[in-house]
C-alpha cells in the first residue's frame, strides 16, 4: 500500500504509546512490505517521559544499518531535532498539524502569536525534510500543501482502521428491557472538532420521544450541558471490548465530526466511523468532504447531516427510528 517501504530496512520512531492504533496500522504494513523493522519507541505512561526516552535511545542509535526512518505520531517533535534521521530517506505520518489543532481547533494559543508562529513553523519545517508524507485523507493533504507548503508530490493517503480483532459484526442483545426501542450511540470525548454540543441538543428535541433511546459513552462531566431524561444514559468510558458490546446493542450510530465551523472537523474522517463500519451498524457522519472520500449513502448504512446543525441531527434520527418501527411492525405481524 505504501509502495516506497518495499524491500527496505526501515527504523520506526515513534514517541506515541506502541498500542495505538495508528502505530499498529503502520507496523504492519511496514512489516508485510520491508526487509525489516527496528521499533524506537517507549512504554511510559506520561507523554513526556515517553517523548524523552525516545530521544535518549535517538542519541546513541546509528543510521548505517536503515535504508529508510518512518516517523510516527507527531513528527514535529522528533525531525527538527536529529540531523541523523535526514540522513537517511525520511517518511512520516503527518496526520496532525500542530497549527491547526492548538490555534485553529483548540484555540489554545491566538493566531499570529508567538506559539501559533512557533507550531506553524514546526509542521512546514518537517514536512520540507521528509520525502514521503504519509496523511488520513486527501482534504487534509490537500490542506497540508495550501496552508503549510507541503510537496504535493510527496503525499500519501493511508486511511485509519479499526481493530477487527475487537470491532466485528455480533448478534444484537439488547439489554434493560430496550427491545422495542430504537437504540442511538454515541461515544467519544468533549473534543471540540468533535460537536458534542450539537448532540446534546440534538437529544434534546427528542427528550418526549421514549421510543428512542440513546447511549452517550464518555467523559462528559458536570460541564456539559447535558439533557437529563429518562431515554438517556450517560456512561463513563469503556474498555475496548465493554464498548464493542454497547455498540452491538444499538440500531444508529453517531459518528460525526458534527461541529459547524472549526476547519479541522471536516478535513478528518473520524476514528469511530472505521469502528462503526467494521461492525456493520448504519451510521449517522458529518457532510463534509472528508467523509465522502470513503462512504456514501447509497450503501444503505451510511446517512449525512449538515455539520453543526442538531435540528437536522435530530429530525434525521427521528426519521430513521420511524422507518425501524415500521419495518419491525412489518415484520412482527
């Protein structure tokens, strides 16, 4: 798939813990495609440390033996800082611009302050020294070469999977007497690209409707301003597994990103689309182009609502448990 590892001994960096996802995709690609692997990584649990230990094991790593460095999660921090790795053919996953998550999604610093300048100088500067950059879709490529002058030439697109080892099509066994109801989930953080804001609202329209209920998993606190009814239930986060299992209970899934203005949000397909997908379950995404690089309605599984808009949300949900009802009512008599 990622034609320029072949048949070469590759030295794989990254300052991410091994498990994540991304790291797992790449290592085996890496693997089924190159002559070798060597792993730079770290196993502590504070980004910091991790990021440190890395570095430290950098320092005494000789390239001779690589034919190629792929580096991981968040680049930015390691190729600016190791004249060694440019010594050597230089792929990277640029997945995340530093710009554009602490300035423009997160708003953590103003734009044209000295951080924004600082993590804007970061991404151009990796992405000038890498010959292969390696992206989650064509629209952020595509933003990547607008914004921050990356080599068009140079791009890769490599889509995000879900572990199907954890993610798979199961039986549906609903649980609390909820099987007459049509069942709505929805996990993930209070990221803002995310749109939570637009769901709760979204379940607040639906608040009299006891036919639909809805799973929301994740850490949503005291902050959110968060609907209390009876046709909701709030639930901390998961393990891998114990979510598999609330996803196989549900008839629709939020996807998203669902945030009306953040750019970010409709660049990024997200992570729980591949994890709904894999599972087989019909899937409510943002309209946005990211999205329809990969799903398209006519599958019959896949709907779209315009971001940022929980009217649309909610009538769509609406319209979805009506036809669920229907069909059982169908297929009951």
């Amino acid at each position: 798939m990622l034609e320029f590892l072949n048949h070469k001994k590759v030295l794989f960096i990254t300052t991410k813990n091994l498990d994540y996802i991304r790291n797992s995709q790449e290592l085996r690609l890496i693997k089924a495609q190159a002559a070798s692997c060597q792993v730079i990584g770290s196993c502590q649990k504070s980004y910091v440390k991790r990021l440190f230990s890395v570095y430290r094991k950098l320092l005494f790593t000789k390239m001779k033996p690589y034919d190629l460095v792929f580096v991981g999660f968040a680049p930015q921090l390691v190729v600016p800082f190791f004249r060694r790795l440019r010594k050597r053919e230089l792929a990277i996953d640029f997945s995340i611009s530093m710009y554009d998550t602490l300035v423009c999604d997160r708003k953590k610093f103003k734009d044209g302050s000295f951080p924004s300048r600082l993590a804007k100088w970061l991404d151009r500067r990796t992405l000038s020294l890498a010959q292969e950059i390696v992206t989650d879709t064509r629209a952020h490529g595509t933003y990547f070469v607008n914004e921050l002058g990356a080599d068009a030439e140079k791009l890769h697109v490599l889509y995000l999977e879900a572990d199907t080892s954890i993610y798979y099509p199961r039986e549906q066994k609903k649980e609390g007497g909820l099987e007459g109801r049509f069942v709505v989930l929805y996990f993930g953080s209070v990221l803002p690209l995310q749109g939570v804001p637009v769901i709760l609202e979204a379940m607040e329209r639906l608040r009299m409707r006891e036919d639909i209920f809805f799973y929301m998993i994740g850490p949503f606190g005291e902050a959110a301003k968060k609907p209390d009814t009876s046709n909701i239930s709030y639930i901390p986060w998961l393990s891998q597994e114990a979510l598999a299992a609330k996803i196989a209970e549900a008839d629709l899934c939020l996807a998203g990103h669902f945030h009306g203005t953040i750019g970010k949000a409709k660049r990024t397909i997200p992570g729980k689309a591949y994890i709904y997908r894999a599972m087989e379950k019909p899937m409510i995404l943002g309209d946005n182009e990211a999205n329809r690089e990969l799903y398209r309605e006519e599958d019959g599984k896949t709907y779209f609502v315009e971001m940022g808009d929980a009217e649309a949300l909610a009538e769509k949900i609406a319209i979805l448990a009506d036809e669920w009802k229907r069909q059982r009512n169908g297929v009951d008599r």
